[in-house]
C-alpha cells in the first residue's frame, strides 16, 4: 500500500484568499484597521507563522495567548468568508482523484499548515472530508516539514500498516512542499494549481509535476 500525503490550499482548494480575509479580521479585531495588509508569500506556512509574520511586517507585537486568540478568531471568521458554491472552490478533478485512489487502495493523508479546526471547516464544506481517515496539521509541530513524519506515523496507526518511505508521496503547490518532501527522504508530486507556476515548480526538481488533476493517469505511474 502506498501513501499519498495532500496538501489542503492550492492543491485541493483553489488560491481563493478565503484564508488571508479570515485572518486580516481577526487581526483588525486585535489591532484595529490595517492600511495596508501584510504582503508576503505564505503558501506552504503554518498558520501561526502566518500570524507570526503579519505581526513582524506590522510592527505589533502580541503574547503567545493573543496569538491563539488570534486564531481562534480566524477560525470563527473562516466560516464566514467561505465562497457561497463551494464545489467551485475545489481545484479541477479533485473528488475524481480522490475516488479514484481510494479505489486503488493508496492511503490518503493530509499534510497542511491549516491548524485542524480550520482545515476541518474547509475539507468538510467542500464534501471531501471522508477522504482523509487522518492527518497532520499546523498545530501538530513547529515546523513545516515536520509535518510529514508526523502523518506518516498517524497513517500507519489508522491503516494498520508500516508504510517504507519509497511508498510514501507528498501531493503539493508549493515550494515548501517540495523542501519537506526532500527533509524527509519522500517523493513529491507537484501539482500546479496553486500561487507558485508550473515553471517555478519545475526549476525545484520534484519527483512528479501536473498541470492539474486532470491528469489521472500519474496514479498509474507512481
């Protein structure tokens, strides 16, 4: 059995900036109107390095507890900023790929810098929630690329399996995707469908590169 490890922004859901309005709310609710909104790349973060780095860029400054209150209001906010057909916020053939490598029996695990609450509202609102048995979220390590060792043992509790780590695939847009895999001695399939282009992506030398999803046929080929 093979394990196939999904990013959640960018691979699986559009770039929409559902995200980043969430997160300009609640920090305007701690520090009143932002001028200008922190402008930075944070595909491929965790959620509090997002915070962490807004707070830097605005020059405030904020304790570790107005920094989980931060997100927990961003999680309250998310709710709200949620596209009103959700299926369109899905990237191209997502519920067919995941079909598709349930029934090739592969493992499906999610790897995301989301904390899981928030990464919970949006798998579940766009209906592929059933998909992922388990995961790893921004709130499991410090670290982006910790992430990977972290679902990899969660998958192997849930499925029962030990899964080699030539079985096991990080799905991802971003360039961080791409640093995690190769920290971890996994392969990674980019996906291009994210903020970072298919260019971009292939400079950094993934194992796989997709345009999208559409095409199907690289579950073949891993």
């Amino acid at each position: 059995m093979k394990l196939l490890l999904f990013d959640i922004d960018g691979t699986l859901l559009k770039p929409m900036g559902v995200g980043i309005r969430a997160f300009l709310k609640s920090l305007e609710k701690k520090f009143g109107k932002i001028k200008e909104p922190p402008n930075f790349t944070y595909d491929g973060l965790l959620d509090i390095e997002i915070v962490n780095k807004s707070l830097e860029l605005m020059g405030a400054q904020a304790t570790e507890e107005e920094k989980k209150e931060i997100l927990k209001d961003y999680v309250s906010n998310l709710k709200y900023e949620l596209p009103q057909n959700k299926k369109e916020w899905l990237c191209p053939n997502v519920p067919e790929i995941l079909s598709k490598a349930e029934e090739k029996n592969f493992a499906l695990s999610i790897v995301t810098g989301n904390i899981k609450e928030a990464a919970q509202i949006k798998l579940s609102s766009t209906g592929i929630d059933n998909y992922f048995p388990t995961g790893a979220y921004g709130d499991d390590a410090d670290e982006r690329w910790k992430l990977i060792g972290i679902a990899k043992i969660k998958a192997e509790e849930h499925y029962n399996t030990f899964f080699d780590i030539k079985d096991v695939f990080m799905i991802g847009d971003s360039l961080r995707d791409i640093l995690a895999a190769r920290k971890n001695g996994v392969k990674v399939i980019s996906v291009a469908t994210g903020l970072t282009s298919f260019e971009q992506l292939q400079k950094a030398e993934p194992d796989y590169i997709l345009e999208s999803f559409e095409y199907t046929d690289f579950l073949e080929e891993i």
